[in-house]
C-alpha cells in the first residue's frame, strides 16, 4: 500500500462567510445561475414589498426594470420610523433581513406570499448577496436613510446596518431597494418582462388587495408598463384564462366562492366557467403558490365537481339511479378552473413543493365544491344546460 496516500484532516474543512457561500453556490438558493435564478433573486427581494401590502402597511409595490441590468423596487407608505423603530414586533425591519442570515419573519402562514417558492426563508439575504451593489433607501416624514452594501457587504464609513440621516428631507414615506445582479453570478442574462408580468398577474388574482406595477425602461424601443390590481379575485383569474385560451363562455358567466374552513385552519376560494371548446384548464394554487403537481386541493375539487355533477344527471333522468358515477374527466371538456387554499401550515410536496400534502383538505374542498356547484346548477337553466350537454356527450361517448 502506498505511503503516499491522501489523508483528510481538519485543514480541509473551510468556513465560509454567508454571503462567500452563497455566491460559490447560487443554484442552491435561487435555483441555478441564468435566467431562471435571475428572476428568482427579484422575487426574494419583491416578497418583502408584497407581504407589506397585504399586511395593510403599504399601498402597492413598484417595479421597474432599469438600463444596464439595474433594479428599483418601491414599496409606498409608512414603514420605518425616524428612529429605526419597527411597526410590528414579529417581523424583522427590511435592514435585518438584508444583512442578518437568521433574520426572517417569526410566522409564515396564509396571509403571507411566497413569490420565489424556494422555501428557504432568507429571502432579501440572498439577493443582497448576489448583487454587486445594492442601496436601501427608508423616507418617513423628515429623514431618510441609506444602507448600501456590495455583494452583500455593508460599505460606506457607517457600521453595518447604522445608517445615514439626511433630516428636512421631507421624502414621502416608504422604502426604495435599487440593486444591479452580479454578472460575475448571473453572466449576461437579463430580465423577461413576460415572465414578471405571469408572476405578479397570479399574484393579484389571487389576493385582490394587492396592487404591483411593472415597468420596462431598458430602452426606448421596449418600454412597457403594466398594472396588476384584480378586485374580482379568482373570478378574474378564470375570466383571464378562459379569454387567452380564446373559448367563449357557454353560459356567459364565471362561477364561484370564498369561504374560511377552520377544520384546516384555512380558507378556500374556487371559480370556473365551461367554455365553448374541448380542452380543459384547472390552475390550484396553495398560499398562492402554483402547485402544477396538483396535491389535495385539486384532488378535492375534482371530486366534488363529479359529485355534483352525478347528483344534477340523476335528477334529470340523464343517467339511472344504478349507474356507476361519471368521473370529473369526463364531463371538463371545456373547464376552466382556479382552485386556491390559503392555509396557516401548508405541507408541499416534493423537492421543488409542487403539490399540497395537507391531510383534511381534500374533502373540505370536495363538500364545498359540490354544495355550490349543486346550488348554481339547480339556480342557473344556462349552466344547467351546459353541463346536460356534457354528460350526454359522456354517455354518448361509453355507448349509453
């Protein structure tokens, strides 16, 4: 046996600063390194903006994609007091979680959002990190202060998270990040305006308080500008999805409902509308998370969808009482459907938390889903036709 061989000791073991690691690893923390992470990094740094609204302490969230890869994300209303107080205890102040690894809000639960879906809960860290520069600006009545930081880093001859006080300056309050991603992390890829706008669009379906708006000014020949606001809610939504998929409404109107389930200590929010075509469309969401795995929610509304639809064909005479139940497939042709639950501990499926694992939520949305869709079926003739027609071409379609 050779003499020479390699040993491993505790001179191999290296500690990295948070930040060092982060940089040496991106794709652990916003997925990979190109497009797909660049987005990513927004939406970590766009979360905090978001859950502000929601909470009620801001009006709405400006986004604008700015010539050579520079980002400002503006967040209206007042937020930081003069004296750096925070407004509420349990969440930590926008400076702490941009240059405190452990800072993260106490509790994340259905009246919060998750744009980057990744999970890890360091959120502006991260983007801080993976940013060459990055400057933080906090206006409440007559002070503004700055944080900067590069790759992370606080710079400047203050302390890290010790800020400049500019006083008279008599700013509109609220908090402004502009911040340039790391082309020695991201290379050259750049922004999709597209992909931004499905984003933020979701998001407002699904949580109509929020307000985000979405502006291009890379250049003159693409400058763009879009306003996410949905008051109808998931009505909206399927409204929006049925209109893209180009289907006109058969019966002309988009069902739906809301309701808190407090036996899975959530909510549940469902609309759909049967269109003229042969395809079908069910989105689900969880905490306005997708879930394109679908999970029991989806499974739910599935269920009740058949249930009631078995219901309203034997009390038409349209199948014996005998006769097996149709299955949900078998009358969606033309479905377009949102499915969104909100609740206070979601259990997501899978390494990239694409379906919902929750015991209980699957039979809470099927008995919801069957009641109102029973309700509007007995209370609308144009849906009722509809869904008569459905059935009678899945009949036709088993020889009975």
């Amino acid at each position: 046996m050779s003499e020479d061989r390699s040993t491993y000791d505790a001179s191999h073991i290296q500690v990295l600063d948070p930040r060092e690691a982060i940089r040496r690893r991106p794709g652990m923390y916003v997925g990979s390194a190109d497009e797909r992470g660049l987005h990513h990094q927004l939406f970590e740094l766009c979360d905090w903006g978001v859950n502000e609204v929601l909470a009620g302490r801001a009006g709405r969230v400006d986004v604008t994609l700015a010539p050579e890869g520079w980002v400002r994300i503006a967040v209206d209303g007042p937020r930081v007091a003069p004296d750096g107080g925070n407004a509420d205890p349990r969440t930590p102040r926008l400076e702490a979680l941009l240059a405190d690894v452990d800072a993260q809000p106490a509790v994340w639960s259905r009246h919060s959002v998750d744009l980057s879906r990744c999970g890890s809960r360091m959120g502006p860290f991260v983007a801080n990190a993976l940013s060459s520069r990055l400057t933080a600006e906090f206006m409440h009545g007559e002070t503004r202060r700055v944080h900067r930081y590069e790759r992370g880093f606080a710079v400047g001859p203050e302390a890290p998270q010790v800020s400049e006080a500019v006083d008279g300056a008599g700013a509109a309050p609220g908090t402004v990040v502009t911040f340039r991603p790391d082309a020695e992390v991201f290379g050259a890829a750049e922004h999709s305006f597209d992909v931004l706008a499905e984003r933020f669009r979701e998001l407002a379906f699904l949580n109509p308080g929020l307000d985000i708006h979405l502006t291009d000014q890379r250049s003159v020949d693409r400058a763009r500008s879009e306003r996410f606001r949905s008051p109808g809610g998931v009505r909206d939504f399927v409204a929006f999805l049925a209109g893209r998929r180009a289907t006109a409404s058969v019966h002309g109107k988009v069902h739906g409902f809301a309701l808190e389930e407090p036996r899975i200590a959530g909510s549940v929010e469902v609309a759909l509308s049967w269109g003229s075509d042969h395809g079908e469309e069910v989105r689900g969401f969880a905490n306005s998370s997708p879930t394109p795995c679908g999970g029991t929610h989806v499974a739910g509304f599935r269920a009740g969808l058949a249930a009631a639809v078995a219901a309203f064909a034997r009390e038409r005479g349209l199948v014996s009482p005998a006769a097996p139940g149709l299955d949900a497939g078998q009358v969606s042709g033309g479905l377009t459907a949102v499915v969104s639950v909100k609740l206070d501990r979601p259990e997501f499926t899978g390494a990239t938390r694409g379906g919902l694992g929750n015991d209980g939520v699957r039979d809470r949305v099927a008995d919801a889903v069957r009641e109102h869709l029973g309700a509007w079926l007995a209370e609308d003739p144009q849906l009722a036709a509809t869904v008569t027609d459905r059935v009678t071409a899945a009949l036709d379609a088993l020889g009975g």
